[in-house]
C-alpha cells in the first residue's frame, strides 16, 4: 500500500474524515498496549509498526512533532524490545517481571518529564511549523516516551504515565482532525486502568515474597 492510499478517507465520523494510516496505526497502538500488559514480547514489534504507519497519518495532517514523536517511538520500541527479549530469560514464565519503580527512578522519570516537555514545548513554540498546539503537542511528546521508557523497564509507572497521557491526548486528537486516534485514546483509558491493575496486584505480590531490603526501594506510592 502506498503512503497515499494509506491517507485516504476510510470513512467520516463527527464530520471529519478518518484516513486509514490514523485508523490502521492507532489500531496497531492499541494491540501494543494490550499485549503489553500481557507482558507479551509481541507488543515492542506491534508498536514498531503502529509508529511506522502514524509517521504517514501525522505528516499528511502537518503534525510534525507528531512525526518526530513517532520517529522516537520508533527508537525506544526497538530498545524496549531488546530489553524484554534479554529480561524475559530471567523470568520462570517466559515473560518480563514486573517491579514497582525505585525513589530515584520515579524521580528520574518525573524529572525528564519536566525538563523534556519544557524543551520540547519551547522548540514548538519557536519553529510553529512543527505543531501548532506547542505546549500540548510537547507533553503528549515526552510523556509517550516517558511511558515506553518505562515500561521497558518492567515498570508499573508506566500505566500512570500512560494515564496523565490519555488526559490531555483525548481533546488534542479530536481538535487537531484525527478523530479516530482520539477515540482510541479513549479506550486506552479504560485498557490503562486494567492493565495498571494487573500490573500492581503482580508487582505487590512479587514484593510480599521479596527480602525486606527489596520491598524498601521499591515501595510503591
């Protein structure tokens, strides 16, 4: 398929016209994030290939902090799967543990989140031709990959992370005439808040049987 036939109309909703490449790869987000809290390897070459396609989805709609968001996604999916694949031989079920963060690795993540989004939002601000909703487009930016860096790691912060995404992804996707990607934001929401549960009951119950020394570090919130 083509890049444009990948941006062709698939069909209308709201009014406005969902191309396939926003359809097809946000479907692909979808399924990444799904397998993810499966902690299912699959998900890093899922998310791989939803990034390939939205590189096409926001360069047709002029979004190109979109574009570079993707390109990065596109980076740390192929990190992330790396990580997993070597972190999942050490796991009794073939699959990557999951752990709660330390101090200093929330505040690690929390502190690139502010320095990155400040960055980022400034050089939107002063190239307009990269988004035209700077500060937004700046915060969806560092905190995707805040979330992929974290969840390459094992850790349930991740979904939390995710979470504060979706608040400002839903009103940003509908406004910038990808209505497709903001309902699908939706539905991250919801697969958010049942994998953040999934994940926690594990990682809890992981730490009940770890040494005292290991439930100390990685207290969760």
């Amino acid at each position: 398929m083509s890049v444009d036939q990948l941006n062709a109309t698939a069909f209308e909703v709201f009014g406005q016209h969902v191309m396939w490449s926003d359809m097809v790869g946000n479907l692909a987000g979808l399924a990444a994030l799904a397998l993810g809290w499966r902690r299912s390897l699959l998900t890093w070459p899922v998310q791989l290939l939803s990034g390939l396609i939205l590189v096409a989805a926001y360069g047709a709609a002029d979004l190109g902090g979109g574009v570079g968001k993707q390109l990065l996604v596109i980076t740390v999916a192929v990190w992330g799967w790396r990580q997993w694949s070597a972190g999942r031989q050490d796991s009794g079920d073939g699959q990557i543990e999951v752990r709660f963060a330390s101090w200093r690795e929330r505040a690690a993540l929390a502190a690139g989140a502010v320095v990155g989004t400040l960055l980022v939002g400034s050089l939107f601000t002063a190239f307009p031709d990269l988004s035209w909703n700077p500060w937004p487009d700046a915060y969806i930016f560092v905190g995707t990959l805040v979330a992929m860096v974290a969840q390459a790691r094992g850790l349930v912060e991740f979904w939390i992370a995710w979470l504060l995404v979706d608040l400002v992804g839903v009103p940003l996707a509908f406004s910038s005439g990808l209505p497709f990607s903001g309902l699908v934001y939706v539905v991250y929401l919801f697969l958010v808040l049942w994998g953040m549960r999934d994940w926690w009951l594990r990682s809890a119950a992981r730490r009940a049987s770890a040494p005292s020394t290991e439930r100390l570090e990685g207290a969760p919130a």
